[in-house]
C-alpha cells in the first residue's frame, strides 16, 4: 500500500497550484 509523506503531498499542491496559475494568470491579465 502506498501512501504519501507530507512533503511529497505539498509538493504535489504546489505543482497543481502552478498549473491553475498558468491557465488563471493570463485570463486576468487579459480580463
């Protein structure tokens, strides 16, 4: 059974926030 440290939970966080503010920080800007 696998099951994730916590540094690696935020690590996974922090590249999915990483995405959204790709996608979300140019539709702002053009808004």
């Amino acid at each position: 059974s696998e099951w994730y440290t916590p540094v690696e939970l935020t690590g996974l966080y922090w590249h999915l926030v990483d995405i959204i503010w790709i996608f979300l920080f140019p539709l702002l800007y053009l808004v």
